[in-house]
C-alpha cells in the first residue's frame, strides 16, 4: 500500500478525501482571488489601467512545479506452505447381471432408384419476370 500510494495510486476512500481537501483549498483561493480583484477594481485613486492589467496578467502562466520525491520500496511476501489435501477413500459398489445375447442375423436388402426430371429457371432484372418450367 506504501508503495502504491507513493506512486498516486490510492483507495477510494483516500482519493476522495485527497480531492476533496484540493477543491476545498482551490475554492478558497479562488474566493481570496476574486476578493483581491474587487478590491483593486475599487481603488479609483491609483489611476491604474486595472482591467488592462489584469488582462495582462491572467495571460501569464505559472512556471510548472517539479517536486522530487521517494518511492516507496514494493513490499512483497509470500509464505511457502505445503498443500493440503483431504481424501476419502471410496467404494465400489458393483452389482453384476449376467445377460444373453441373440444373435439372430436377417440380411436385408438396399434399392437405389435415381430419378430425373427437367427443369429450367429464368431470372430477369427486378424479379419482374420470374419464370419456372
């Protein structure tokens, strides 16, 4: 779980919590944002081009943060258990009939007759002249 964790794979639990807390924290300073932004609109007496400015500086983006962290070593273990196996030993339960077998043979006989007929089919386009003969 260390390990995973150090890698940003956590729980449901965890996660949510963990999002949770950042969209709490980014609420709050987009509130304080929005707070210092009225306050600066509202000072008249500067003279400063504020929405010029402000304009400015929403284009500028924010150097990317790089952070160097440890990862947690993978903890592995296993234990080495030899195979349980429960049997029972079963019985054989055999009830023996002696039968008789009739042999009796008749030899039968196969006719094959093959059968033709004449037959034509025409298709035309649309299968608006179907005709069979």
């Amino acid at each position: 779980t260390a390990y995973r964790y150090s890698i940003g794979i956590k729980n449901l639990q965890d996660m949510a919590r963990d999002n949770a807390e950042a969209g709490k924290q980014t609420v709050l300073e987009t509130i304080g944002r929005i707070a210092q932004e009225g306050d600066r609109m509202a000072r008249i007496e500067s003279k400063e081009k504020v929405f010029a400015n402000m304009a400015a500086e929403a284009n500028i983006e924010e150097p990317l943060e790089v952070i160097w962290a440890t990862i947690q070593a993978p903890s592995i273990r296993y234990n080495i258990a030899p195979a349980q196996i429960d049997y029972i030993p079963g019985k054989l339960d055999i009830d023996l009939r002696r039968g008789t077998v009739d042999v009796q043979l008749d030899r039968g006989t196969v006719d094959v007759h093959i059968a033709q007929y004449q037959s034509i089919r025409f298709w035309a386009t649309e299968n608006k002249y179907d005709m069979k003969a």
